[in-house]
C-alpha cells in the first residue's frame, strides 16, 4: 500500500476524547496496509496559554525598555513548542493502547532542521534516516508539529499554523503518496460558511487557487504549506477530524490545475479584516519617490500589499494609498513619520477599519467580464471600493469593513457559487 502524513490541528486534539477519536482514524489508515507519519498540534489553546506565561514576563520590563535583557526568541520557542510535545507523546499512549506500534518524536529528533529566525523559522532540511526505516517497520510515527532546530541546536517554531507546513515538509521527505489535514471543517468551501450557509464543499481546488485563497484570507491551510506542496506536487486533501463513524467524509483534494476537473471561472470568496490603509498626501511626483516608501516599508519589515497612486491637487504632487496588515500599522507610522523628509510628503492618514475581498479562480485567465460582475455587485449595494488590485487569478478590493459580510454575499451570489440543490420532486 501507500505511504501517507496525517496531519490534526488543535481541534482535533483538544482533550483525550479527541486524542482517541485521532487514534481511531489513525487505526483505520494502519489496518488498510499504509506506512503513517501523523503530525499534530498542541491541544486547543495551549499555545495561547503558554505565550500568555512569556508575555506575563514581557510585562516585567521598566516602561520604555521593549528589549530589557536581551532578545528572548529563542527561549520563547522553547517554550510554546512543548504544547505538541505533550500531544504527540499522548498520542503515541493511544495507538500502543490500541495495540499499535508508535513512537513520539520531536523535531530535533528526526532532526527538522531551520534557520535561526526563532519563533518564525523557515525550514533547511528534514531528515528522513532514522524515521523512514521506523515507518518501514511497521510503527507509527507521531511528530510534534510546529517545530525544529536551528544552527545553533535550539528549539525553534515556524510560526503560527506552522504545524500545516511540518506536515507537508515531512510527506516530501519522507516521499508520501499524499498529505491528509484534518481540521474541524470538512474541506474547502467557496467562502465563509458562518458568512454564506449555502457556501458549496469543493471537491478539488489548484495549488494556486489554495495559494490565493491562503494568502487573502482563508485560514484552512498555511501559505508555506500550499506553496511547498505546489512546489513539489504533493497532493493535499483537507478534511474533518469530526465525522462520526460511517458518515461519508471525501473532503477537498488540493492538486495542480490539469487534474482539479472542475469547470468554473470562480472558485471562492475570500476575506480578511487584517488590513489597514495608509495615505501619504502630497508626495513629490517624480521617479524613485515610491521606492523610498517601500524601502522604509522593507526597513521596519512591514509588508505593502495594493498600492494605487492618484493626482494630487498641488502642483507636482501625488497622493499615495497603500495597505499593510493592521498589527504592522504603528510600526509603518512610525517608519514613515521619522523619513518623511527624505521621502518628502506632506501629510499622513490612515485607516484601520478596512476590509479586502476578493474573487480568485483560475478560470479567469480565459474568461472575460469577470471585474464587470465583480464591481457590478458591489456598486448595486452600494459598496465603495477604495483600492483594486489584480492577478492572473484574482481580484482584489479594499472597501470600507462595515460591509464586509454584504460584500461577500453579493459576491458569491453574483457569481452563483452556492451550493447546487436538486429541484423539488412533484407528484405527477
């Protein structure tokens, strides 16, 4: 048979009933003939509860000294990276309890190995040596997500959702068949279902599409997770830990483009209120003014996500609107205040109570119209777009975030995503 990487979320593991519901879908995979590596989280707000123990300490600092006592990344990873540790020994208890054979293993155990940007390290290598001959024979390996070791033999973490990308980095590794990621929906929808209730279950999405929709928004997967399964084409199936035993559970294949099978031209809605607009007023209209500002940006490392420059009343000026994530605000007011004689503006606004949304699908490269529907349904509820930005396979706008759900269900009306229902049966 195959070999193939389970992954569970926190959900899926937030107490020992859930652990032994794991045990029961990692059980049936074994029983079917496959080699199984299983990646898990730490249970459901462990990891806030230990950062909530460093932060406590971070108080400790006299006022106006952020770095008293030196930088703490590294022990920080120590840390929040012991919350999987604790899941994946008790999983292991579980499947030996089941008369499974298994093992725990932490990441500087196969070793996974990182970089050395503590608390949001970016994997080097995974060794397979020690436990690809261990799948080989027979046992289970259960794997704290999350986390690794860097140059200097520290514990280190990928940063949060990191325990996805530990998952699909393993599954390459280790030449899996596939990645499963179990969560607590079952698989992709074409938006928010808390937003839309008749958003419709994908049966399969692209890399890019997934990579798009990660990026904007949808939290189902990480980014780095759909970006290193693209990379190395390793299909990646989403689907719910939660099912009860015989309910029908196929979930959303994530793969490349030539095997998704489904015609559309859209395939989701996506959202995020993790935005803040920023407007330089009266900015020098001449070349290499817009690369100062995203060198002041890429100074303080603040990402710039849609920029649109429009005409300024004065002579020779612009004004400039862009948008960066809403925690980066300060930080890039900060930035721009102190060169702002260099860059040369006059004034700054902002705006923290901004939405983006957008439409992504890859059916947009050979159809038309698609930016007429879109801005179509939004002028027809009265939705004002502040800022577009655009892509191969996506559209995206800023507006403001009072209209966020009304916006996204115009959307995925207008582009009929709901779910396909069958016509009523009538007595003849």
């Amino acid at each position: 048979m195959g070999r193939i990487v389970m992954k569970f979320g926190g959900t899926s593991v937030a107490d020992l009933e859930r652990i032994r519901a794991v045990s029961a879908l990692v059980a049936k995979e074994v029983d079917a003939g496959h080699e199984v590596a299983v990646v898990v989280s730490a249970m459901s707000g462990e990891t806030n509860r230990l950062v909530s123990l460093v932060d406590a300490l971070d108080a400790d600092c006299p006022p106006g000294e952020d770095k008293c006592g030196g930088d703490i990344h590294d022990e920080y990873d120590s840390i929040v990276a012991s919350g999987e540790q604790v899941t994946s020994g008790l999983l292991a208890i579980a499947m030996r309890r089941r008369g499974i054979r298994a093992r725990s293993w932490l990441g500087w155990q196969i070793p996974l190995r990182t970089d050395m940007a503590h608390s949001k390290a970016r994997i080097a290598e995974i060794e397979s040596s020690a436990i690809g001959p261990s799948l080989a024979d027979g046992n289970v390996a259960v794997v704290a997500g999350f986390q690794g070791i860097s140059d200097d033999g520290r514990i280190s973490t990928l940063g949060r959702g990191g325990s996805d990308t530990s998952a699909v980095a393993l599954a390459i590794a280790l030449k899996a068949d596939r990645c499963d990621i179990y969560t607590d929906v079952d698989g992709i929808y074409t938006t928010d279902p808390r937003i839309v209730p008749e958003a419709r279950r994908l049966n399969r999405i692209a890399f890019e599409e997934m990579l798009e929709l990660a990026s904007l928004g949808a939290k189902v997967l990480q980014v780095r997770s759909v970006e290193l399964a693209m990379n190395y084409n390793l299909p990646i199936r989403v689907l719910t830990s939660m099912a009860v035993e015989g309910q029908d559970n196929p979930g959303t294949l994530v793969c490349h483009e030539d095997q998704t099978m489904e015609e559309r031209v859209v395939s989701g809605v996506a959202y995020s209120r993790d935005e803040a607009q920023i407007t330089l007023l009266r900015l020098s209209d001449k070349p290499g003014m817009v690369a100062k500002v995203c060198k002041a940006m890429s100074d303080a490392n603040v990402i710039v996500d849609m920029i649109v420059q429009g005409i300024s009343r004065s002579d020779n000026a612009a004004n400039l609107t862009f948008t960066v994530g809403e925690r980066d605000l300060d930080i890039a007011l900060a930035a721009l205040e102190a060169a702002q004689e260099e860059i040369g503006f006059k004034a700054i606004k902002h705006d923290r109570d901004v939405t983006k949304v957008s439409v992504v699908g890859i059916g947009m490269r050979s159809h038309t119209g698609v930016a007429q529907t879109m801005f179509e349904a939004l002028a027809e509820r009265g939705i004002n777009i502040e800022v577009i930005a655009t892509s191969e396979i996506k559209i995206s706008v800023l507006i403001d975030s009072e209209y966020t759900e009304l916006a996204v269900r115009a959307l995925h009306n207008a582009f009929d995503l709901h779910e396909t229902k069958a016509p009523p049966v009538t007595a003849p």
